[in-house]
C-alpha cells in the first residue's frame, strides 16, 4: 500500500457497505433535483464548502459580527452534542 492512497482502499467490505448504503438511499429518492445534485458531487473535481484555515476565520468572524445568535446560545448549542 502506497502511503497516497487511502486505506479503505484496501478493506473491500467497508467500501462495499458504503457502496450500499448509497444505492439503497439513491433507490428510497424518488426527488430528481436531490439525486442530481447528488451525482454532481459524486463527480465534482473537489468538495464543496472545503474552507482554508484562513477562510474559515473569516466566516466564523462574520457570523459572529451578524448577532444572529449570542455566544451563549452557540454554547448552549454544542452543549447538547456533548450530552
């Protein structure tokens, strides 16, 4: 195994058990836009939303200038993934 390559690569039945899982929520859509955009990201050069570092910041930064939420309620917010 090359250290570039992935090694899920190399475990058949962990791909094949993602492979599944996909066809079986392609074969439960019956929306025509969502499989499209689906296959769209299937063949996209690159994922969407992947910010840098420094992109990240800024978004985060401008999020917080909006005051959309207070940092209490984004506290309160994580606080119940940590439950």
């Amino acid at each position: 195994m090359k250290v570039s390559e992935p090694s899920v690569a190399y475990n058949a039945s962990n791909l094949q058990g993602l492979k599944n899982r996909l066809i079986a929520s392609i074969d439960g859509s019956n929306d025509e836009e969502k499989l499209q955009q689906c296959l769209e990201l299937l063949h996209a050069d690159s994922m969407p939303c992947v910010f840098s570092d420094e992109d990240f910041k800024r978004e985060v930064k401008a999020s917080e200038m909006e005051g959309v939420a207070t940092a209490e309620e984004v506290a309160d917010m994580f606080a119940e993934w940590n439950r």
